[in-house]
C-alpha cells in the first residue's frame, strides 16, 4: 500500500523584510519536516490538506498572506508513482482577488523589453506553444533551457507560461510522439495548458540585454555592437533618371503601376526646361518591373542610376559586444571577474601566444553560448564566449587572443535574474516570475 501525501507551492502575497526562508521557518518549522524556498516570494513543502489549513491559519496570523497556494497529489507505492492532475487550492488565505493579466498582454510585456525583429533571421523566436483555454498568467517561470526537469517544475507550481531562452522547438516536425525528448516537452506543455515563448537571439541582440550583461562582467569600457542590428523591414531601392518632359514621365509610372500593385514612390527633383529629374523609390518586386518602364524610354535609360537603400542601423543593438576597457587588467583578473560574473568556480582559459596571466588585457569581445562564428576575426586581447571548437580556438591563440570558455549556457544564464526584475517590475503583484532551480548546464567539472 502506498501514502498519499501532497507537494504544494505557496505563493506569498506580501512577504516581508527578509527571505522567504525565515518566514517559512517561522510558520513550517513545528509542522513539516521539508520545504524548499523557489524565489524570494515562494516556497515548495509536502504535507496533508489539514497541515496545509494549519500554515494558512498560521500566515494569516502572522499577516502573511498568501497569494495562492497550488498543490499536486503523488501516490508513492514500492512499484510506481505517478501525479495527478494539479489543481488550484481556493483556501481562504485569498484576502483579495489581484487583477490577473491575460497571456497576450503578457506577451506584449515581453516584447517591449526585447523586441522579436532583433532576433536572427534562422532562428525561431516569439509564442511556441499556444494554449487552447485562455487562463489568466500567474506564474511565468524563467529557464535557460526547457528540459524534462524543468517541466516537472512547471507543472508542480502550476505554471502558466514558461519562458525558455533557448527556443525548446527549433526543426520542423511532422508529428507529435513520445519518441523524441523535444516532442514529449511540448505534448506535456500542450496538455499542462502551460504556454511556451523563447526570446532566444532578442535577448542577445538588444541593448542592455545579454552580451551586454555579459562584457559588463569583466569591467567598464567603451562598447560597440560586434554585428550590427538594423531597422526591419523591406529592402527598398532607389532609381534616380531624367525623362525628357512630363508626358515621358507619366508614361514610364503609368508602365510602372500597370505591371505592379503601386507601392513606389517618387519626387521630383528639379525641371530643367522639361526635363524631369527624377527619385523613385521601390520595394525589391517592384524593382525589375521599374527598371524594365524605364529602359522603354531613350533618355531615362541613359541617365538611370540604382542604388539600395540600407535600413538604418539600431543603435547599440545586434550579436556580440567589444569593449575597450576603462581599466585595462592582468588577464589573470579578468579570468577572476568573469566567474564571479558567472558565478562558476572553474573556467577554461587558452591563453593567448606570448601571453601569460599577467599579460594586460586592453580589449574585450564577448559573444552568449556558441560564439565563434560571431568572434571570428575581431581584435582583442581576450574572448569571452560559451564554447567554441578547437580549431576555433586555436586560430584566436595563434593571433595572440587568449579565449575564456564557460561551457554554453553558463555564459547565458546568469542574465535570468537580471531579466526577471526587469519583467516583474512591469507586471502587476498577482503575477509570479520564479527562475527554475532545474535549469543548469548539462556539463559539469567533477
Ligand atoms: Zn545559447
């Protein structure tokens, strides 16, 4: 025979001064033997229905009140154990109704802080997983990458929306079974009604996003975007000719509007006795049509000039940052403040040729997670990046680069907490943001 027992989160509302840990210890401690804190305001524990009225009427006491408190009910018997469904306790620790936020508003939140058009064009950014039953978004949880872990964590805190870094979806499939691990994620989200959104490139491109969180690791300097981000939108052309008076004019744009939906435009310059200098300019399909109107007249073909138009360049955002430092360091300093930046105990360096841990480290480049191809040929004294190939690394040594490796996603994850004030801060108190305690690099030095 088995023990029915439940794990539930509480959620506080108000929790005071001071962590969550001296609180739960203050209201748990005569009751239940385990509880584990998740964020400042949260904290997990298994106990029985009536131990979890004795915390409400203890909290309540204490004016703690609680926001909500979810819990799952897990059978544990010698052969198997399995949940069921996770359900919302109504207790009457709800001392008020918070006003709740629907998941498009907070999807909207999520945008103004990095939009999606910074992301790179291969990547797949933005709302993966779509629930079909609308439900007010109460805990959005924080992870660097969706793995089974971090479900069983979303789903025990009856989360609504996970927000992944890494987009969990990236390939196309053609079905959705239990067979890939990817797959399973997504059939478990869509089933949990939990939404799913990955920001993944956004955040690395955007300014005061994360390769900007990343170089400010190693100190202040002078920093410049490595790929610059430029303005969305269609690439546009611009034709400048001269016709030989007004009717050869109209002409050409009547050709023009014929062979295309009119979505060109154009100035004129200047008349000179009739001749019309012209400025047209014209979306990529509208090109060839364009140019094919105005080889049809003798004088504007001769004087016709194209050139492409570039979208302007969004300041302080796109891939990887250099920075040239206020304060050059030895590069064994470096090497100090880029783990307590991390927050790693070990860290791989290639120094650079001729160079030693005392070598001055001037200039900086840093690129989030896979970084060579971003880094290639930059010039600085030191890279700072998650994993790169040998050969890759190689090639910076040989030019006298010396190369610091985190491992992946310990150079992206430490951007969480930073991110997580910044959204909470623009969301109401009735929403939770918590970062997973499951998320972690896969590789670790033993
Ligand atoms: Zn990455």
């Amino acid at each position: 025979m088995g023990v029915w027992r439940r794990r539930v989160v509480v959620v506080f509302k108000d929790p005071p001064t001071g962590s969550v840990s001296s609180v739960t210890a203050e209201v748990t401690s005569s009751m239940f033997s385990r509880s584990v804190n998740i964020s400042r305001s949260s904290f997990r524990l298994n106990c029985s229905l009536s131990q979890l009225n004795r915390l409400s009427s203890t909290a309540l006491q204490r004016k703690h009140h609680f926001l909500r408190a979810t819990f799952k009910t897990s059978h544990h018997s010698p052969c198997h154990s399995f949940y069921t469904p996770s359900f919302v306790l109504s207790s009457r620790c709800f001392s008020q109704s918070p006003p709740s936020m629907d998941l498009k508003t907070v999807l909207e939140v999520l945008e103004q802080l990095a939009p999606l058009s910074l992301a790179e064009s291969w990547d797949n950014v933005g709302l993966l997983v779509e629930p079909s039953k609308q439900r007010p978004v109460k805990t959005i949880l924080l992870t660097n990458d969706l793995t089974a872990d971090v479900m069983d964590e979303a789903e025990a805190m009856t989360c609504d929306l996970i927000v992944s870094y890494h987009p969990p979806l990236f390939r196309p499939f053609k079905r959705l079974v239990q067979k890939d691990w990817k797959q399973q994620l997504a059939i478990r989200a869509i089933e949990s009604g939990i939404a799913v959104f990955s920001p993944h490139t956004s955040w690395d491109s955007v300014k005061d996003g994360l390769n900007d969180w990343l170089i400010e690791g190693v100190g202040r300097g002078q920093v410049s975007v490595l790929k610059q981000a430029h303005c969305s939108g269609y690439q546009k052309h611009r034709l400048e000719f001269t016709a030989r008076n007004e009717e050869e004019l109209n002409n050409i744009l009547k050709d023009i509007k014929t062979e295309n939906n009119e979505t060109f435009q154009y100035n004129i310059l200047r008349t000179e006795q009739e001749a019309q200098h012209v400025i047209l300019t014209c979306s990529s399909s509208e090109l060839t049509p364009a140019v094919q109107a105005i080889l049809n007249s003798a004088t504007a073909s001769q004087s016709l000039n194209i050139t492409q138009v570039q979208q302007p360049p969004l300041l302080g955002c796109g891939q990887g940052r250099h920075a040239v430092l206020d304060e050059p360091m030895s590069t064994a300093s470096a090497l100090q403040r880029v783990k307590k930046h991390l927050g790693l105990p070990y860290l791989r360096l290639a120094l650079g040729n001729q160079k030693t841990l005392d070598s001055v480290v001037k200039s900086v480049a840093v690129c989030a997670g896979s970084g060579a191809s971003v880094l290639q040929g930059v010039k600085a004294d030191l890279y700072i990046t998650g994993e790169m190939s040998h050969h890759e690394v190689l090639d910076a040594v040989s030019k006298g680069t010396s190369v610091i490796l985190s491992d992946h996603s310990n150079s992206e994850r430490g951007f969480l907490p930073v991110f997580k004030e910044r959204l909470a801060a623009r969301l109401p108190d009735s929403v939770s943001v918590i970062i997973s305690q499951k998320d972690r690099d896969p590789l670790q030095v033993m």
